[in-house]
C-alpha cells in the first residue's frame, strides 16, 4: 500500500495533487494545511474520505475507491498551543478513517496529523502525539493503524522515538529531509507512526510550492504469513 502525505502550504501545493496521485500510484492521501472549502471531490482514482470543518485550513484524507471501502471518519481536537489560541485556532489536528481493503480482505486506520508550530515547546507536541495514539486506539484496537502527517519535531527526536515506541508505535523517517524553508529550522519535520503495520519504505518526493516536501510511504500488512518472511503489499 502506497501513502502519501503532504503539508499544502496554506493550499498553495493543491495544483500538483493529481500529479502525485499519478506518478506514484497513491493509495491513500493523507494533508495538513488544506482549504477544506476548496478541496475537490475526487483526486485521480483517489475519492475524498473527510476533511476537517472545525478549522479553515485543516487535514483531509482521500482513498482508492476501487480498492477501499471508506468507513467512519473521525476528526479529533488536541492540545492548544499558545500560538493558536493568539493567533489562528487549530482545534482539530488529527483526522482518522477507517478503510476496508477489500484487496486484502483487511481494516486499515490511516490519519493525518498536523502538532503544533515551532513557538510551542516540543513537549507539548509528545502530548499531542500521545494523545493522537490513546484516539486511534480507542477507535480500532489491534489492527493495523498509520499516521503520517508533519509533526514539527526536528530534533530530539531519539527521545520521542523512546516515547512513542512506550506506546506500543514505531517511528519512520524518510531518506531525506522533508522542511528546509529556513536556515534553522530544517529537517524531518513529517514522518509515520504506526502499530501492526509494516513500514517497508519512507520516501521524500521533490519540492513543489510547499515548504515541505511530500513523503511517500510504502506500507505491508503485519501477519501470520509475516512472521514466515511472507509479507502482503
């Protein structure tokens, strides 16, 4: 299974969607900073599951219609950091959807993620983080769950990959970085957290109008078959 996800840029990157959905055979579409207003129905092959509504520029998911069925789809409001209740309030960070492999004949969660900006301190981020996981858990125990998304954690990140395997996840970064807009703050800002799903490749696509480059993640499910050295894509 193919996952991308793609922090917009305030909608600026929309324009290139369909080109990512084509060139890289996209499974599921996983976007932070996106105008839900202006988000279209479909995308390729790809249908939109959900959006968020709470927040003008927010997360969505969209999904192969011809090998998902698109399940409950659930948006989850986390921690605030200071510089949202000043400035732009996010109140919904994490969005979830359930999809039905029907290829597989298996249920994936996939969210999309979007922490809090660089002002907030990165202990507020592990919170949300924590608390994004404790949600999906609540939402489907035991079988395999993805969340990608930009997690605005460019460094320390040892001690949050400690944190998050504590939770049971495991922590993914691509093979380049995927933020570089400022001198400072550059690196891998959008990884993959995931429980009961193998993570066979984290990949960072070219730059486009965003000043974060999108990943590609190519995942496998975890299973009996699995543990014999058989994987299924």
């Amino acid at each position: 299974m193919r996952i991308v996800s793609y922090n917009l840029r305030k909608h600026a990157a929309s324009a290139e969607l369909v080109d990512i959905e084509r060139l890289y055979d996209v499974d599921v579409l996983c976007l932070q900073e996106a105008d839900a207003v202006l988000l279209p129905e479909k995308v390729g092959h790809l249908r939109l599951a959900d959006a968020t509504k709470a927040n003008r520029l927010g997360l969505a998911i969209y999904a192969n219609e011809d090998r998902f069925t698109i399940g409950d789809t659930t948006a989850f409001e986390l921690k605030k950091s200071m510089h949202d209740r000043l400035f732009s309030p996010a109140n919904e960070r994490l969005i979830a959807s359930r999809l039905y492999d029907r290829e597989a004949e298996r249920e994936i969660l996939v969210a999309s993620f979007h922490a809090a900006p660089l002002t907030a301190p990165n202990s507020l981020r592990r919170k949300q983080i924590s608390t994004a996981h404790r949600e999906l858990g609540s939402l489907a125990a035991g079988i395999p769950t993805v969340m990608v998304g930009d997690f605005n954690y460019p460094i320390f990140k040892n001690n949050l990959r400690r944190r998050i395997q504590e939770m049971g996840y495991e922590l993914s970064l691509s093979n380049a970085r995927t933020y570089s807009r400022y001198k400072i703050f550059r690196g891998h800002f959008d990884f993959v957290t995931s429980v009961n799903m193998g993570i066979d490749d984290v990949k960072t696509l070219p730059r486009g109008a965003s000043d974060h480059r999108p990943i590609l993640v190519t995942t496998s499910y975890v299973s009996a078959e699995a543990e014999s050295g058989q994987v299924s894509s």
